[in-house]
C-alpha cells in the first residue's frame, strides 16, 4: 500500500520570485514590478556600496544590468532577501547559503528577540545566535564578493 505525505511545509529556502534581467526593457518590468516591495532595494544596496543608496527600487534593476550584465533578480524565500545574480551557479551558491541560515531553525529555536527587522534573523523570526549571526553574515560577504566581482569583470572587458 502506497502512503501519500503529510502536507509539506513551505520550506523559506527557495525561490519565490526570479527573473531574468537580459535587456534594458526587462530591468524597465522588474522595476515596476518590484520596486516598491519591501526590502528589495536595501537587500540589492546593501552590498553594492557603488551605488547611491538613495537609489529608487523602480531604477535599481537597469542600475544593476549597466554595473554587472546580465543576470537573474530573485528573492530568496518569502522572507527572504533580494539578490542579483549574474549565473545560475552563483544564485544555486547563494541559495545554499541562505539555506544553511534557514535550516538552523530546527537546531536553534527561539523568536526574533533582539534581531532587527532588516536582518535576515528578524525576517525568519529567528533569535540571534552566534551560529546564525555567523551565517547572515556570511551570506551577505558571499552576495557583495558576487557583485563585486561581476562588477569587476564588467569593467575590465
């Protein structure tokens, strides 16, 4: 006899949104369509010190095509964080370490105590724990080293 499964839980590590950014008229849709949400233009800011922060999140997408090429726009989870990747193994890489921030809610249970509402912690309702201050932190190193180096690499050729 076959056993069906229970009701899966929405699993916060996964792709709630994507789009690819491949022409200016698509960065153009992105922004319309995701400017105003939150978070998104202070997920994208936050590692990319190049840009003005008083950026609107209706410009940021043709802002991130000009400085970096092409790429994938996407949130990461519902409560997730935006990113802007510029391959799909970089987005897997990004993926997987928000995944390991995510997945201690299992290990490390707690509220979003003092983690502010920014910070991925606060987001996810999780509490601050050395183990996951480590991750949020990592995972926001991992996405500015990404921009960057595509910024870079945009530059030289």
């Amino acid at each position: 006899m076959f056993r069906r499964p229970g009701p899966s839980v929405p699993s916060p590590a996964r792709l709630a949104e994507l789009r690819d950014l491949g022409s200016p008229s698509a960065a153009a849709r992105a922004g319309a369509e995701f400017g105003r949400e939150t978070h998104f233009a202070a997920d994208l800011l936050r590692v990319r010190p190049w840009l003005s922060p008083d950026t609107p999140g209706r410009e940021l997408p043709g802002h991130l095509l000009a400085e970096e090429w092409t790429g994938f726009l996407a949130l990461l989870g519902e409560p997730g964080p935006w990113v802007y990747a510029s391959s799909v193994s970089d987005l897997q890489r990004l993926l997987g370490s928000y995944a390991q921030l995510a997945a201690t809610q299992a290990s490390a249970p707690g509220g979003a105590g003092e983690a502010g509402a920014g910070s991925l912690l606060g987001r996810l309702g999780y509490a601050p724990t050395p183990e996951r201050l480590s991750l949020e932190v990592g995972f926001w190193a991992l996405a500015a080293g990404l921009a960057e180096a595509r910024r870079a690499s945009r530059r030289r050729g």
